[in-house]
C-alpha cells in the first residue's frame, strides 16, 4: 500500500483512520493537495469546499483521540455530483436554470454518509440536469477523461468518475437512469454500481425521470461501493417509493465461494455491435470468473431487451418533459441547445404511448426474468460497446452519426434501467487505444450482495481497478 493516503481505497482509508495509522485532516489534505494540482487539467469538480472539509476532519479525528464510536466511513474524503440537496448550499444541476440555488433541507442519501462519518470535499461536474451519456456540457468547464484528454468521461456522472479515476475523492454518490454510474464508471476504470430502483432514498435528489432513476456509488473497488451501499440503502419515509426490502450485509459475504453460482454469457443484443478489442477483454474477463469456481453459461437474450430499449427513451423524455416544464416556459434561453431538443422532443410523445410504456413494463420484466435467470444467477455484458468517443464526437458532430455514437454509449445499459434490476460496471482491462473498458453485471431484484461478490472476488484476482492514470 502506498504512504499517501490518496491512493488508498475507501475501505483501506476508512481502517487506517479508524487504527489511527492515518488522521482524516493528512487524508483530507492529500485529496485537496490533488485537486490543487490536477482537476485544473480533468476539470471534476465545480466546487471545492476546503475550509468546511478540513473542519470536518479535524472534528473527525478528535472524535478518534476520544474514543468515540466510529462509523463505517469516519473521516473519509467523498465528493458527489452536483444534485444532492444540502440545507443552505448551493446544488446547480449543472444548469443556469438553478444558478445559484440553495435548498432548504438535506438529501437522506447525504445524511447517512454524514451519520456514517464521511467527509465531502465539494460538488462535482455532471452533465445539465443529466440529460446526456457523454459528459459534455456547455455550461461548465470541459471534463475530461484522465486516460487521455482527448475523450469524453462519460456522463452523466461525468465528474463522479474522473474524480474517483483521478484520486480527488475516495468515493462518490452518481446516479443512473440509463446508465449515468456505470458507463463512466467504465469510460474513467473504476466500479460503478447501479442499485435495484428503489433500494436508494431519492428524496433531495435532483429528479431526471422519476421511474427510471437511481442513486448508485462509484468507487475504486466492489468492496467500496459495498460500503457505500451498506450506509445510503434502506427504506426512508420521506420518499415513498423506497422499498422497505431488509438491506444486507454487504461486506460480509464478499468472499463466499462461487461453486454452483451460474454466470450468463448473452447470445444476442449485448453481443452486438461490440467492438474486437472490446469483445477480447470481456472474453478474458469470462475465463477469469469460470476459474473462480462460477459456471459460465450461454444464455439466449429474449426480444423483451430490445424492446425496453426502444421504450426507455420515450419514457425518459416523457418524465422528464413533464419535470421541465414550467422552467421551459418561463426561462427556455438558460437550457443548452441539446437539453433544450431533449426536452422538446418530450412534449410531442402522446400520452397513452407514454402509458403504453409503463403497462408492458412488468410483462417485459417478467419475460427477460423468466429467460435469463432460469439459466443463470447473473448475466455478464459489456457496458461500453467501445472506448469512451472523443471531445471533439461529442462537439463538433451532427446528423444522423452523432445520433448512433450517443445511442451506442447506453445500448447495453438503458435496458436494466427500464427493467429496475441492479448492474454493476468492473474494470476489465484497456481497448488498444489504451482507453478503460468493463464489463457489466446484471442481476435479479436486491441481488446486489451477490454482484459484489462476484466483482470482488474477480478484482482479487486482477489489478485493472488500482491502475492510476498518469501524466495528467
């Protein structure tokens, strides 16, 4: 393990605060030495609250000299993206609709990382109002793929996953609607997990499109987000769309054998499109998990997935047209050209189409279900068909390319979305252009413990999840 505490995982950090072998003010000041250095370059954050993070630590290490009872994550350094409410601070979507915008009340999902003992070092970039896979926005500074500059970091979370790529958190709160924790997670090489839809509280948190949304961690490891799952998951009577389902302990089956556990190999939709390089790492990755004791199955894909494919969109704009829309009569020119179409586009899908939509969810749900994990536990995909595009796809091109390279980015994730299921991102090794890649988990209903297992158990045998970019 390294001397800078920086570069150690969460979990890692949260023990060597907690045995008093690292304080939380050396912990927190090594993150805010990196942001210093490098997120002028990466562009992660929007802002950084130094005085209040240092403050904080300070608290949390006196809490140590007295003995007090410590949390899961005491002391530790987080930073989230820009749409969790804190009473009396500013949260901006990512927007100019909401510059300058200060709630009067608190996420739940913030107040248990509070309660659990976390640190928040500041607000991070994501795209405006999360209405975009790539990561671009307008409205900020350029974020950027720590791996190589040129690319897009994936969004929307797109300053979650550079932050926690770059070493300028330990862990950060993202959230999926179509993919928005896991596709950056795989753009930047960290673990992104995307919770079954209502085992996160959402209440405080900037809605996008209310059926579809989830809050999700990323981290640097299966076992960091276990620890961040564990503490934010659980039924919370101010949102009552949160399922009171009993929350596991995460961490501790992360190491159970694997024997009889059956991981699904797609035959169809997931497989498709998948560029060669990309193809070869997730066939690597396969052999890997077949030697850790699961059995790897071929599992044929029901039409149900390409059809939630073709639904999710319509929905998502449906919501979110209805979430816009007294701000798009009353303040259209502060919405970027693309959000603006997005939501736009929203308000021409009829609505029994939109009702159509949510009457053949749980038909479809019940398809791919009865398909999928009568063969096998988990199903394994890729998350990215290929690496991240670059800065310049995402800026300069139009037309009917543009379309394919953003609808490419969430093929394989906007299905679980629809369906509600829980997915996890695992870094897997590099495309031949040296840029991260992953591949993706899917699992029943609340099955999370058993895809962190299996991330875990697989990232004890490889090392793809602690490389560090260099030269940024």
């Amino acid at each position: 393990m390294s001397d800078d505490p920086a570069l150690f995982s969460l979990t890692e950090l949260a023990q060597a605060i907690a045995a008093r072998r690292v304080t939380s003010r050396a912990a927190t000041e090594a993150y805010l030495s990196r942001i210093a250095e490098l997120d002028g370059t990466v562009a992660a954050y929007v802002a950084v609250d130094a005085e209040g993070a240092l403050q904080a630590a300070d608290a949390a290490d006196a809490a140590v000299a007295r003995g007090d009872p410590l949390g899961p994550l005491h002391g530790v350094p987080l930073a989230h993206k820009d749409m969790y409410y804190r009473a009396g601070q500013v949260t901006e979507c990512g927007s100019r609709v909401r510059a300058g915008f200060r709630p009067s009340f608190t996420a739940t999902v913030l107040q248990r990382l509070d309660a659990a003992g976390a640190i928040t070092l500041g607000r991070l970039a994501m795209v405006e109002f999360a209405m975009g896979p790539h990561g671009y926005n307008e409205n900020l500074r350029q974020c950027r793929n720590p791996w190589n500059l040129d690319h897009v970091p994936c969004g929307s979370s797109s300053g979650s996953g550079v932050a926690v790529a770059a070493r300028l958190a330990a862990g950060s709160l993202g959230s999926d609607t179509g993919g928005s924790v896991r596709c950056p997670a795989s753009a930047n090489g960290v673990t992104g997990l995307l919770p079954t839809w209502s085992r996160v509280s959402r209440h405080g948190v900037m809605p996008m499109s209310p059926s579809l949304d989830s809050v999700g961690p990323l981290a640097r490891t299966a076992a960091d987000c276990a620890r961040l799952l564990g503490v934010i998951a659980g039924a919370d009577p101010l949102d009552a769309t949160c399922s009171a389902h009993p929350v596991a302990d995460y961490e501790a089956g992360l190491s159970r054998p694997l024997a009889g556990v059956r991981v699904g190999i797609p035959d169809g939709y997931f497989d498709e499109d998948v560029a060669a390089d990309v193809a070869d790492r997730i066939g690597a990755a396969t052999e890997i998990v077949r030697a850790l004791g699961a059995a790897v199955v071929p599992v044929p894909v029901p039409d149900a997935v390409q059809l939630a494919a073709d639904l999710h969109p319509l929905m998502m704009k449906s919501e979110g047209a209805a979430n816009h829309q007294g701000w798009m009569r009353s303040m259209p020119e502060k919405y970027s050209r693309e959000v603006r179409q997005r939501l736009q586009a929203g308000y021409f899908i009829p609505a029994p189409d939109y009702v159509q939509s949510q009457k053949v969810r749980g038909p479809l749900l019940r398809a791919f279900a009865d398909a999928v994990f009568s063969r096998a536990d988990v199903l394994l995909t890729p998350v990215l068909p290929r690496g991240a595009p670059t800065i310049a796809e995402t800026t300069t091109a139009d037309g009917p390319a543009y379309l394919r390279m953003v609808v490419s980015l969430t093929r394989n994730t906007k299905p679980v979305n629809f369906f509600g299921l829980p997915a996890m991102s695992v870094p897997c090794g590099f495309t031949d252009a040296g840029l991260p890649t992953s591949f993706q988990l899917i699992g029943r209903p609340f099955a999370e413990a058993l895809l962190l297992r299996l991330a875990h158990q697989y990232q004890g045998r490889t090392e793809w999840h602690a490389r560090v970019p260099r030269g940024i």
